[in-house]
C-alpha cells in the first residue's frame, strides 16, 4: 500500500531510466544518506564507525568492483585480492614520492594503477573464457602476492615487511595515520563510496553497461551486434579493478592503518566473491548486501551469544563462519541463485501489492 | 649483456657439471608432480561424470586426513581409523549428491562450480571446528609406510630419495592403474562413462544418475584420502594443504580437465616444471617462485592451446 | 502474389555476391562452390533440405565462418574473408535459428544493445552520464520504442527475455537487428516454432521492413508457402551445392528440387 506506484507517470524516457524512477526509493535513499551523512557521525561511537561501518563501505566498494567484472561482464575473476593490493602499494608510494599531495587524491589515483595491471592480466580474455580464465587470474592473485613480499621498494623497506601508513591532513585535520579519527576517517570513505557508486550505476545502466551484459549473456551474438570483444572485456577488467585498488588503498590507508601483505592474499578473493554470490551478482546493490551479510556475520556471531551470556571464543566464532558461509552459498544458489539482491527485489514486489497477496 | 647470460646460459651450465643436483631436482619435481595428478584426478574423475568442476577436492583431501589423524588421536587404532575414514568419505559423498547436486541438477555449470566453493568454506570450517586448526601429524608409522631415505652417491655428489616418496609414486601408479580398469571393465565403470558422455542418453537407458554421482565422488573421496596421506606422511596436515591444491588447476588446464592420463601427464610436466624453474632460475627472481610458477605456465598454455593439451578443440556452434 | 514486374523495376543492383565459396569443417563439406547474388531492396530465400548448409552459408556471409574457397562481395567491396564486427559495421544484421539473445537483460535492453554501433559518446561521458551520454541515451532510446510499437511489443519491452515465451522472443531478435539499421538482413528460419497467427504476423513484419524501410532481406525458410510469398528470388541448396536459382514459380516446378526434396519415387531411373 505504501509502495504503490499510482499516480506516477513518466512524461519521458530520461525520468524512466533514472536510478529510483519511483518516488518512494528516492525517499528512501535520501533517508539512508541523511542516516549515513548526518545521523551516524552524531550518534556513532569508535566500534560502530571503525569496526562496523568502515568495513563494511570498502568491502562494498570492492564487491561493487568484482560484481562488474564478474557480475556484469561475466568474467569470472580470483585475482580480487591482489587487485586491492595494487592499490594500496600504488598509494603508499604516491604518498611516499609526493607527501605535500591530497591523499584523497592519491587514493583515487592509485586505482589507475590498478586497473592498468587489471588491464594487463585480463589480456588472456580474448582467447580463454570461464574456469580458464579464474585459472589465469589466479596467476595475478599469485604473482602479485609474491611482488607484495619480494619487491621491497614497495614497502619501502620497511624492516617489518608491513605497509606503515604515515600521517596525512585533509584541510588541517588528520586523516591518515594513529592520530586520525574514526568520524574523520568514516566521512572521507563514505564520500568516497558515495560518489564512485553512483558513477558505476551511470556506466551499467548505459551503453557500457549493456555491452557488458551483452558480452557476458552471449559473445558470439555480442560481436554480431558490433561488439568489439577484447576492448569491451579489457574495459571490464580496467574499472572493475579501479574500484578493487581505490577499495584496497582505503583498506590501509582510512581502516588498518598499517598492512601486511597477507591482508590481500587469496583468502580476501574469495571473500568478496562470496559477497557478490550471496548479495546477488549483476546487481549494485547486491554488493552491499553481500558485504554487509558476510562482513557482519562474524561479528554478529561474536556479539550475540555473548550478549546472552554465552560468550564464544573468537577462533571458534570465525570457523563457525566458516561454516555458515559456506551453507549459505549452497543454500542461495539452490533457493535464489540471483542472491539477495533478487530477494530484496521480491520483496519490494510484495510492498507493492500489499496487503494484497497478488 | 649480463642478463640473457643468466637467462639463458647459466643454468644449463650449472645443470650439466652438477648433475647430481639435477637428478635430485628432477626427482622432488616428480614427487610434488604425482601428488598434484592425485588432486588433479578427483577433479578429473568429478568433472567427467557430472560435468562438476568440483573446487573443494583440495580441501577434501586435507578434510580426509584430518578424519583419520583426528580419529586416530581420539585413541583409534590405526587402520579401524582408516576404515572409518572412509566411511566418512562415504558419507560426505552421499550428502554432497542429496544437499548439493540433487537441489542444482539443472543449474549452469557455472552455479555448480560456486556450490562447490561453499562446499569449500564448509569444510574447511567444519574441519577446524571439530578436529581444530593446528597442523598435525600423519600417522605414517601407524600404517606401515616407509621411512627414510635411499641414498645414491654418484653424478658426481649425492642424490637422495625418501622412501615415503618412493611409496607415494608406486601407490599412485597403482590407483591410477585400478582406475583404469574400472572404468574400462566393469559395468559400473562403463555407466560412468556413460553418464559422462551424455546425462540424458545414460538416463534413458536405465542408469541411475544419483548413484553413479554419489560413486564418483566417493572414488574422489578415497583419492582424496590417499593423497592425503601421502602428502601428510611427506611434510604435515594442515590447511596451507588447500592453497596447495589450487595447483592442481594449472594441471588441469595442461592434461584436459577429462582425461586420466592427462592428469597425469600433466601434473607431472607442472611439478617437475615448477621445481625447476624454481632451482635453476628462481634465485634470479629472488626465489619463492614457485608460488606462482605453475599458473603462469598454465597461462601460457592456454593463450596458446585453449583446449589443454589433451582436451577436445572445442567448436562453437551458433 | 505480388505484380512481378513493377518490383522487379524497383529492385536495385547487386548488394551482395557470393562467389565459389566452399566451406568443411574437419572432414565434413558444408558448402561446395556456391554462388549468387542478393539485390537490393529484394528479399532473397535460401531453401533447401536439413542439413542442406544453408545456415552455414550465413554464418559465411557475416563473418562467423570463414570459408575455405570463394570470395563475397558487398556493397563493391570484395573479400575473401570477414570478421563478424566488420559484417556489423558494414551494415549486415541476423536473426538465428536457436536464437541468440541476451538473455540476462529485458527486451528494452536488448534492443538497446542493437543500437551500440551508433552510440559514439565516450566513456568519461558515460561515468558522469547526465548531459551528453544521457541525451544520446534518451535518442536512441526513442528510436527503439519506434521499432518496439513496429513490431508490438510495447507490453514485454521491461520484461527479462529469458521469460518470454519463443515467438515473442523471435519478435526481441527481429527488433535487436532492425535496431542496426542494417542494409542486409538475414533471417535464419524466422518462422521456425510459430503458428499460423504468429507466421503472418511475422511475414506481416518482414515485407513492412523490407517496404518501409528497403532493407534487403536473405531469408531460410522451411514453410514453402511463406517462401512463395514473400520472396522475389529463391536460392536452393542441397547437399551444400546450388541445384536451383529463380523466381518463386520457377523454382517450385523445378525437377532438381523436387527430387531433393520428396526423393525418387521407386522404381523410377532417373
């Protein structure tokens, strides 16, 4: 009854191909950043912003990065990790070389960084396709790995083998390094994420976006209808790992504070590839769902037990995860292959008709 | 000048006057090579009778051996422990075709393969639930596996083979062996192929699908065990196994993802590859290449022959 | 029946010549040294038996196959040999058999998807999308509701088109090449599965298309009696070799093609 769409007409195809055509989604996601923007940052405490919400954006930002890749242009990709690795190396050493720069900037820039190495190891697209080709992304995933411990100028030779992240300011306050707030450091990644997620629901829901889609549903008629196949999927590897390195420079830079290069081995792929199965692959939102289910869940397996007085250990908490991940993901890809993201469309659906049943 | 010197000239040299080396390289290339076919082959034997690239063979084979050293730790004599190991592998099986395969039957092979990834998180978590996450110890003495080492002094210094390795070659061949018999003999073995050749054609004529899956990755299940052993006995249990086993995806993309003997080819080409070029020109790179040596050499390949070495040409058909 | 001579005076010159091809794959001949031409503005059949190789003949013509032997010639041009986004980008446009559409996408987007050649506005353009990219969008977004109210199929156009039922899927398909705006059309069995109030409104939309928009048409076809009406000049393959070339009423008298069609009686020498 609330979510009828009566009475709202498009009068032309800009308003009908806009991101929240109906007026009580655009409510909705006025609420959310009014909450995000306004709310949290007053109410929050450290644990909610540093171990809740800051995570769990940049986790989202790397799923919505693997979901267009993988979601999008259906190339199956294990080479997550090492992407957001990139990035972070790339702005260690921005920063390094040029300290008087924005770090904002910096963090932007070294997903260029990132997506030219995405670019270059999604070369073999063109001639592999499906499990080949998450075979040759492992390569990356493995390769990159070994550069992130062997290249000590990387690190800048820092003795611990770690990335330290130094002391930063954005407009007099700190930003980066021990001395930076968690609201501070929470504002920057939620501007960050804002942004860059609104320009990727501008690419998929344009031409890019439908070639890319195209590409994936079927090449061969892809290339029928004038698709150029290799720079199409050479694209899809250049932004999806954009957003991988800017989510893997934040990773340090605004979370850890500091990183070894365990942080983007290939556990952390399949980490957020499990995000975009669960939230729902081919679908923005379902990045954040994804992120928020699979981020949230250990915690939430740490917190509620304990709150009712049965505390568990945290080794035990993380495999209990573990295992709940994995009956998830057989469970959704039984139940709702499309994830939760379709789930949330359903429901949506029923609002509309409720309290009717049809 | 110096480099392609180094690139090209040098380790050949270093090959030729310490060929004892050489020898010992070659063999530890050939030890690591069989224990991927094993892995390789329960991909292989998955993959060609449901068309399921079955991502969690790697942790199968630590789950196996974690089953029999947990068993056995809880006072278990050795080969009852064996037995019962077994039977869990059984059982995993029975499950995985009920709770897994039978739900997804018509699903996308890609669907499929993403189960399979749950399939992973699920055990390696029930794996480090129940018997914890420490490395443990194969209990190689318990089952009468052999100990120690052969030594050659000859070539010119000294080569050196461990006897559980040794072992380790000659059971594989064994499987392998028996394998092919299997599958080429018995009635069971000729539905497998059956089934892998065309799921509607062998229900059609009366095979059960869901028993001959629940074989198949039963018989995975006991090379899983098998592997898990050897490669227990060889260095320790523990879950580092599984990362190891992702290897087996390079063997894969080299011997065809349907072929036995591909697998075997295969593993051996990536492990006596890997060794190699870990040894003779790894130090070049600052060593530990072997992390990723193999996949390269897959990447390789596969910009070259899609198909694999031993896999069909594929043609699209529109 | 149409007035054979007055369209014969409107068709054109030649659009597109086959040459000779021949085609095998592995030890298997699909095509054996056919020739023809399409002229423009007509519609063209290419009939023939199962397996006769007439949708590899096709698969040749934009660039899916290469052929072995022969040359094609379009709009002037002679090739021996073309990549399926030159035939795109030249102005060659096809339906399939088994169709192939995108199948994750609604019917819109796949249309949309048809229109990719003529969207030029950059990729810094579509990250910020609101201004050029947007409008270029809203254009072609208008000239595909054209073609969707073309082939009525305004109701499904929001509808994922794995969920349509077939004939309306083959409508989708038709829309997506319109949408090309190719020169050539070739249509692989697009009648294929239909019934008899969904065949006339296909052929409906084939002769509109060719009429209204002179598009030349190739077209495979099975039905004899949709072929003998829609088609101003028929090609038959059997075998993959040519056994006959003319008008429709030519054609169905024609001896060859009657034996490969219906065989030899028995007990007759040929």
């Amino acid at each position: 009854m609330l979510y009828r769409e009566v009475g709202q007409y498009k009068t032309n195809y800009a308003a009908d191909m806009a991101v929240f055509p109906i007026l009580q989604d655009r409510i909705g996601i006025a609420v959310i950043l009014l909450v995000a923007f306004v709310v949290l940052p007053l109410i929050g405490n450290d644990f909610l912003l540093n171990t809740v919400m800051i995570p769990f954006l940049i986790f989202s930002l790397a799923a919505i990065g693997l979901n267009l890749l993988t979601g999008y242009a259906g190339l199956l990709s294990l080479g997550t990790g090492a992407f957001m690795g990139v990035g972070a190396y790339a702005c260690l050493k921005l920063t390094t070389f040029f300290p008087q720069v924005n770090i904002v900037i910096w963090i932007i820039a070294s997903g260029l960084f990132s997506a030219a190495v995405g670019a270059l190891f999604g070369l073999p697209s063109l001639r592999i396709k499906g499990f080949y080709l998450a075979v040759a992304t492992l390569a990356a995933q493995f390769f990159l790995e070994w550069c992130f411990i062997r290249v000590p100028w990387l690190y800048n030779h820092s003795v611990s083998g770690a990335i330290e992240v130094p002391l930063r300011k954005l407009a007099g306050v700190p930003v980066t390094g021990p001395t930076a707030t968690s609201l501070t450091r929470y504002l920057v990644v939620l501007s960050i994420v804002v942004v860059m997620t609104w320009v990727a629901s501008n690419l998929v829901r344009g031409r890019i976006g439908r070639m890319w889609m195209s590409v994936r549903d079927m090449d061969l008629a892809a290339e029928l209808v004038g698709i150029r196949l290799l720079r199409t999927k050479l694209l899809a590897f250049a932004v999806s790992s954009f957003y991988c390195g800017v989510a893997g420079a934040m990773m340090v830079f605004l979370w850890y504070g500091g990183a070894e290069a365990d942080v983007f081995a290939i556990d952390q792929s399949f980490l957020v590839l499990f995000m975009v199965i669960i939230g729902g692959l081919g679908t923005l939102i379902g990045s954040f769902f994804g992120a928020a289910l699979i981020y949230i869940l250990p915690i939430a397996l740490r917190m509620i037990p304990a709150a009712f007085g049965l505390p568990i250990r945290p080794a035990v908490a993380e495999q209990l995860t573990f295992v709940i991940v994995g009956v998830l993901i057989i469970v959704f890809l039984i139940l709702e292959p499309n994830g939760l993201a379709r789930l949330w469309q359903i429901g949506k659906q029923k609002l509309r008709v409720w309290p009717f049943p049809y | 000048m110096d480099l392609p010197y180094k690139i090209f000239v040098d380790p050949f040299v270093q090959m030729g006057t310490s060929p004892d080396l050489l020898v010992q390289t070659l063999w530890d290339g050939l030890v690591a090579g069989v224990l991927y076919s094993l892995i390789a082959l329960g991909f292989v034997l998955i993959f060609k009778a449901s068309g399921v690239f079955n991502f969690a063979q790697g942790i199968m084979v630590v789950f196996a051996a974690l089953t029999l050293v947990g068993l056995h730790q809880h006072g278990v004599p050795a080969f009852l422990a064996l037995g019962l190991t077994v039977v869990v592998m059984f059982v995993l099986a029975v499950g995985v075709e009920r709770l897994m395969l039978r739900p997804l039957v018509n699903q996308s092979e890609i669907i499929l393969f993403m189960a399979t990834f749950g399939l992973t998180y699920l055990l390696i978590g029930l794996g480090q639930l129940v018997f914890g996450g420490d490395p443990k110890v194969m209990i190689a003495k318990e089952l009468y596996l052999p100990h120690g080492a052969i030594e050659f002094k000859g070539l010119g210094g000294f080569v050196s083979l461990q006897k559980i390795d040794i072992a380790a070659a000659v059971i594989a061949s064994i499987m392998v062996a028996v394998l092919a018999i299997f599958f080429q003999r018995t009635r069971i073995g000729r539905a497998l192929r059956a089934v892998a050749d065309s799921h509607q054609a062998a229900l059609s004529v009366g095979i059960s699908l869901e028993q001959i899956w629940v074989i198949v990755w039963f018989a995975a299940g006991v090379v899983a065990l098998t592997t898990g052993i050897m490669w227990g006995a060889r260095s320790e249990v523990s879950f580092s196994l599984q990362i190891i086993a992702l290897k087996a995806l390079p063997v894969l993309i080299l011997g065809g993802f349907t072929s036995i003997p591909g697998a075997i080819v295969g593993g051996l080409i990536i492990g006596i590859g890997e060794k190699l070029g870990e040894f003779y020109w790894g130090p070049l790179l600052g060593g530990g290449i072997e992390s990723w040596l193999a996949y390269v050499i897959a990447l390789g390949f596969l910009i070259f022959r899609p198909q694999g070495l031993f896999g069909e040409k594929i043609i699209e058909r529109i | 029946m149409r007035a054979p001579s007055s369209r014969d005076a409107a068709l054109g010159e030649v659009l597109l010549a086959v040459e000779d091809v021949s085609l095998s794959f592995g030890g298997v001949r699909a095509l054996t040294g056919v020739s023809f031409d399409i002229r423009k503005g007509e519609i063209r059949a290419i009939i023939g038996p199962n397996g006769a190789g007439k949708t590899s003949m096709l698969n040749v013509i934009n660039g899916f196959y290469q052929p072995q032997a022969g040359r094609i010639t379009f709009k002037g041009q002679v090739r021996t040999s073309m990549r399926p986004y030159a035939a795109a980008h030249g102005g060659i446009a096809r339906t399939f058999q088994n169709l192939a559409l995108f199948r994750g996408m609604t019917t819109l987007d796949n249309i949309m998807a048809g229109r990719t050649l003529k969207m030029h506005r950059g990729f810094f353009w579509q990250l910020l999308r609101y201004g050029p990219a947007l409008k270029e969008e809203v254009e072609h977004r208008r000239r595909v509701e054209e073609i969707i109210d073309f082939l009525e199929i305004a109701a499904i156009r929001k509808i994922p088109v794995g969920r349509l039922p077939y004939g309306l899927q083959k409508r989708v398909e038709l829309g997506r090449a319109l949408a090309m705006e190719p020169d050539l059309l070739l249509l692989d069995e697009p009648m294929a599965g239909m019934n008899l109030e969904e065949k006339e409104d296909m052929s409906r939309f084939i002769i509109d298309v060719n009429q209204q928009y002179g598009t030349t048409i190739a077209l495979i076809e099975h039905d004899i009696g949709v072929v003998m009406d829609l088609s101003d000049r028929v090609v038959v393959l059997d075998y993959g070799q040519k056994i006959a070339d003319a008008t429709p009423d030519e054609v169905r008298n024609d001896k060859n093609v009657i034996r490969a069609y219906l065989g030899e009686p028995h007990g007759t020498s040929v």
